[in-house]
C-alpha cells in the first residue's frame, strides 16, 4: 500500500459465472458468486491491524498484525480467495497510538477504477459463463474525523508531516457528505505525509532525459509536461498515458482527461471525470457510487471556462527566479519570461517561459526556440516584395516596379500632405486675421465715438432714412480697397476716394490723415450737423465709417471740382463766364443763409473759401467741409471759441475777441467774392 496515494492497485481479480440482464433504470445479476485467484492484501509498515470486513454490516472476516520487534513481522498478509465477497472493507488500527500516529480506522471498498475497462467482448464472455480479469483499485480514507478543517484541530490528525496537505473526499453521487479524509505529499514533495518529516523535496528536472515518450495518442507532450520521472520538471506536470484504451489515454493529476497541451497560452485543456464510479456488487443488484476528490493542484489554476487550466512554472516572478541560475526555467537564450497573474482577482501568481518574437517552439529547453521562417509563409503575407529571412525576423526588399509606385505613391502622398497642411494654415491664419481685424474694428468704433453718433442719428427718423454708418468692408469694396486710380485729391489733411457703393451710388470719400483726439471731435461735430442739413447748395453727407483709426466720411460725388481750381488756373484764363460767377456767389450767399436763420439751430460754417465751394457738372456751388462748423443757439448772437479757420479768409474781429458770429462766416464770403470778381 502507496500510503502517499488514495488508490491501491489490485491487478486481477477472476469474475467467473457473472449471469446477467439489463434494463433502463438498473442492473441485475442474478445468481451472482466470485472467486477471487491469486490475490493477496499485503499490509506493511509497524504496529498495526489490518481488519477484513464487510463494509455494509462491518461483519469481521480476517484480521492481520504487523509488529515491528527484532522478531516481529514488520508485514502481513490475508488472502483474498477465500471470501465470495462483492465488497470488502479494510479496517487499520495503529497499536501504539502514542507513537507516530497513522490512523484510527479507515474503509477501504474495492471498486471499478475506470468502468469502461469492461468491454463489450467481456461481458458476451462472462455471458459463456467464462472467467475475465480486470483491474480493481482500491479507495481508501481516514474517517476518524469527516472533514480536514476539524481533524486539522486534533490530536490525531494523520497528515503530521510539515510538508503534507490534506484533502476532502465528498460522495456527490449518494450522500453529498464529506465521506473523510487523505493526506498528501505538498507540491514538489514526494515521500509518506503519515510520518513527520517523511514528505521530501524534490529537485525540479530542468532537462528531459533522452527517450522521453513525447506523444499520447493524438497529444504532444512537451517538457515541462512528462509521463515519468526525469521526463516532466516537478511531480505537478506529470501526466499519465493509459497505453490499453484505444486510441490511448492522456490523465493530467488522475481525474481529468488531457486534449491540449499549449506552452505559448499556458494552458491544458481537460475533460474532468468529474466521479470516479464505485461498483459495488450486493446479491442481485449492482450500485454505483461516486466520489470527487475536492483538491487543487499546485501551479495550476482552473479558469472560469469548463476544464481549462492556467499555469506556471513557479509561483515567484521572473525577477525572483533570474537570481538563480540553476533553477530558472527559460533556458533556451531566445526565451523570454513573463509574469502572470491570476485571473479571478489580479493577484501575483508566478512566471511562465515563451519565445521570443520571431521564434516558436519550446522555451524550457536548450535550443528549443526555433527561428520562424516569415518568408516561407504562403501568398507573401509578410511581405509583398523580395522576402529576406533573417535570426528572429525578416528583411522585405521591394522590386523595381514597387519601388517605382511606391516613390509615386510617397510623393502623391507627401504633396498631397503638404498641399492639405498649406490649404489648413492658410485658412487658419485667414480666420486668425478676420478675427483680428474684427477685435481691432470694434475698438476704433468704440474710440471713435460710434454709440454716440448711433444714438443722434436713431434719435431723428429723418437724419437716420438719409445717413448710414458703413462698415470698413463696403467702403473697401466701394473704392477697390482705396486703389490709387480712385484718388479724387489729397492736401495735407487727407485722401478723398471715388467711391461706388452696392446701390451703384457714386460718392466721394473721405479719408483724413489727422488723428488727433480734437479731430475727432471735429469730425463728429461735422456728421451731426451735415446729418441736419438738407439744402441743395450744401453737400449731402451719406454717412461715415467708424471702424478705422481715422474716420471716413461718404459724400455725394461733386464732378467738377472746387472753385479754386476754376479761379486760379496755372495760365491765369479762367473759363468760369461772368454769369456763372454770379450764380455761384448768390447760391454761396443763399447756402450761408440758410445755416445762419433757415435751419432748426444757427449754424456757423468757421471756414468758408474758395476750396470748400464744389462745382457740379452744371456749375451749381455746393458748400463743403463742416469740420470746423459750430452750433449757435436761436437766442443767442455769439460765441466764445478758439480761433480757427484759413488765413486770409479769417474775419480780424473774431482773430482779436475769439467771439464767432455770423459776420465772421460773412466776410469770409465777402473775400470769396474778391476772388470772383478779380480772379
């Protein structure tokens, strides 16, 4: 008896005259008897007493007593022929309790390992009334106590080496009771776990040796997988071949059946015997009874899917495992290690070996990580030019014809990029700019006074039907962004442009270059008054333009110049007739009438001559440049201001007294005449 395993092989067993019938809910046989041949129960070890019973009615049929004295058997032994039993239970007491503790009594059933050992061809044997042999194990375990966790707080408990654990035996196919107990050896540990310090360490096999069977039946087996020792690296990857079954069998740890072995995932694929069938034979009746054996096993982690197990090598990391050498698993020089977690909750578990890229095989052995062929690959996967295999990799040399399109391909792609990249930016700085010029425009209509001049001219319907305030943008568009072939005349305080705006009303423009605060002033002072003035000899102010550093003002478009232009030609012959100057000097004086008395609030122009009287196509005089022009209230006769105007046209008086009156507008006119008269 293996003491460190919880089956006991019984190699034959003669079934002879087994009658039978079947039907679906059970199996009969009828006028059932065996005999048992050639087999013996051999019990070894010291101070002990082997009980053969029955294990229904615990009826003794033979005892047997080990004594471990200088002439003391240290084994006996009861013959098994002799009992035309269907089942047979196996009682051990240990002697001297106080001694290395073995067990109090277990039960031992003999049972069908594997059902399907009996064949088809058996039973028409057993039919004729012939004799078969089979396989029997027997099932053993401690019941002194029915679960580990309470034997574990006892003083009998078996498994009393510090290297041993201990395993549940649940009957899920009957009772669904833990039926007891069995102590096993812990990972990397083999010996008796019954005994203190009789469970030792193994050392791992870091090579298999030569001759290692590497197949069973359709299944690889690859190191650190094995059938034997020397074969697989611990006692954790040993596996079992059942060569009888056909095709033949691949066991991972007994109870689970292997498909698949992959090193790359780390992962053996398994159907379990989720129980292992007990028959048991009484009278006329068979019985089935199953058991599962409750047990992890080691490295290995079941995974949420059916019969998939997640592996490692060792349970310390990679870093951890470098340190030594000799025990480190990734031997193969393209191997890498990796560090692998377990999947249910994340934590740390262990490391497993895999090639590196550009290799495949089998990294815990030398040179077992081969260079993979990329070039060999079928339909040029890898690569769809010249395919070059090099250690761990592969080179691709495009042909001419792909080198070719390629270079086309690349310098399409890169113009195509570049153009993308320049149409991109220069959309971007084009929104930047509008964005700000449109921040700068708002500030020059707040600095020039546009709520204010908004405000007087929404306070009169009439001033608002007849003056607009434009934006930078018509008047841009009106004179062609101010091109120099639209410059009607310049002085020194500006530019004026001819304008067409988008009603084809041709106006003129004008552009100061006077930036000064009072300027400014001036130039509002001059659209609220032109604003209120309607008189055919004054000229029409259409609006203004706020949104530059200098305001523009937009007026009707006078054709034929100013007065001065006619008056003082370069030759000295003026082609203005008698007549006309005249009509010019009466609409003059009817023009300042009109300010002085005619208009709802005395306006005082401050800077009539010659130069501010335009000329249309029918020489008709128009009054401009209100600039300086000031209000006068209706019941007042004058008012104190600075001095300004143009020399030579400046009334003396108000030169001397800074007092503004009308007469000061008159003599103005009155030196205008002079100038009509003497040319």
């Amino acid at each position: 008896m293996d003491l460190d395993e919880n089956f006991i092989n019984v190699p034959l067993i003669d079934l002879q005259n087994l009658p039978y019938s079947f039907t679906s809910s059970e199996q009969k046989i009828r006028n059932t008897y065996y005999h048992f041949t050639d087999n013996t129960l051999l019990v070894s070890g010291c101070n002990a007493i082997a009980t053969l019973a029955d294990p229904i009615t615990n009826e003794t049929f033979d005892t047997c007593a080990t004594i471990c004295t200088p002439t003391g058997n240290r084994y006996c032994t009861i013959d098994l022929h002799n009992w035309n039993r269907t089942s047979l239970g196996i009682q051990l007491t240990r002697l001297n309790q106080t001694e290395f503790h073995l067990v109090d009594s277990s039960s031992i059933k003999t049972f069908l390992y594997d059902a399907s050992n009996i064949t088809d061809d058996d039973l028409t044997e057993i039919r004729k009334g012939k004799s078969i042999k089979v396989e029997f194990a027997l099932l053993w375990y401690i019941n002194d106590h029915p679960t580990c966790e309470e034997a574990k707080n006892m003083t009998n408990y078996a498994c009393v080496s510090p290297n041993s654990d201990c395993y549940d035996i649940v009957d899920y196919a009957y009772t669904n009771n833990i039926l007891g107990y069995f102590c096993r050896c812990s990972l990397n540990y083999q010996g008796n776990p019954y005994l203190p310090d009789r469970c030792q360490e193994i050392s791992p096999t870091f090579a298999p040796d030569k001759g290692c069977q590497t197949k069973c039946g359709g299944i690889n087996i690859s190191f650190p997988f094995g059938l034997k020792e020397g074969c697989y690296r611990s006692q954790a990857f040993a596996l079992t071949c059942n060569e009888t079954s056909n095709p033949p069998t691949l066991f991972f740890h007994r109870y689970y059946i292997v498909h698949n072995i992959s090193l790359e995932e780390g992962q053996l694929v398994a159907s379990e015997l989720n129980t292992t069938t007990i028959i048991i034979y009484f009278g006329s009746y068979i019985y089935y009874y199953s058991y599962f054996f409750s047990y992890e096993t080691g490295p290995f982690v079941r995974l949420e899917q059916q019969s998939i197990f997640s592996w490692v090598i060792e349970t310390q990391h990679c870093e951890e495992a470098r340190q030594n050498n000799a025990t480190f698993a990734c031997v193969d020089k393209n191997s890498v290690c990796e560090n692998i977690t377990k999947t249910s909750n994340e934590d740390s578990w262990g490391y497993r070996c895999n090639c590196a890229k550009g290799y495949q095989g089998n990294p815990y052995i030398s040179d077992g990580c081969k260079d993979i062929d990329e070039c060999s690959v079928p339909n040029n996967y890898f690569c769809n030019g010249t395919c070059i295999n090099t250690k761990g990799g592969y080179q691709c040399l495009p042909d001419k014809k792909q080198t070719v399109l390629l270079g086309v391909t690349i310098g399409v792609s890169t113009g195509s990029g570049l153009l993308l990249l320049s149409i991109s930016f220069i959309i971007l700085r084009r929104k930047w700019k509008k964005r700000k010029q449109k921040k700068i425009r708002e500030r020059h209509f707040h600095q020039n006074h546009g709520l204010l001049l908004q405000q007087l001219i929404s306070s009169n319907e009439d001033v608002a039907e007849r003056t607009k305030i434009f934006s930078l943008d018509e008047i841009e568009k009106a004179t062609n962004n101010f091109d120099e072939t639209r410059v009607l005349g310049s002085g020194g305080h500006g530019t004026v442009y001819k304008g067409i705006l988008s009603d084809q009303r041709v106006v003129a423009i004008k552009k100061s270059k006077i930036v000064k605060k009072s300027e400014i002033d001036q130039f509002i002072n001059e659209v609220a008054i032109l604003s209120q003035i309607n008189h055919r000899n004054i000229v029409r102010l259409f609006g203004c333009c706020l949104e530059t550093e200098v305001p523009l003002l937009v007026y009707e478009f006078i054709s034929n110049g100013t007065l001065a232009d006619h008056l003082h030609v370069s030759d000295g012959n003026s082609t203005l007739s008698w007549e006309a100057r005249l009509r010019i000097a009466t609409e003059t004086a009817g023009a300042l009438a009109y300010l002085h008395s005619a208009a709802s609030i005395s306006i005082l122009h401050r800077d009539v001559k010659s130069s501010n009287i335009l000329l249309d196509d029918h020489f008709m005089a128009k009054i401009s440049d209100f600039g300086a022009s000031r209000l006068i209230p209706l019941d007042e006769t004058h008012i104190i201001t600075v001095i300004q105007g143009t020399f030579g046209y400046l009334d003396p008086e108000y030169y001397q007294t800074s007092q503004l009156t009308e007469k000061s507008d008159v003599y103005s006119f009155g030196v205008i005449l002079l100038e009509l008269l003497t040319g």
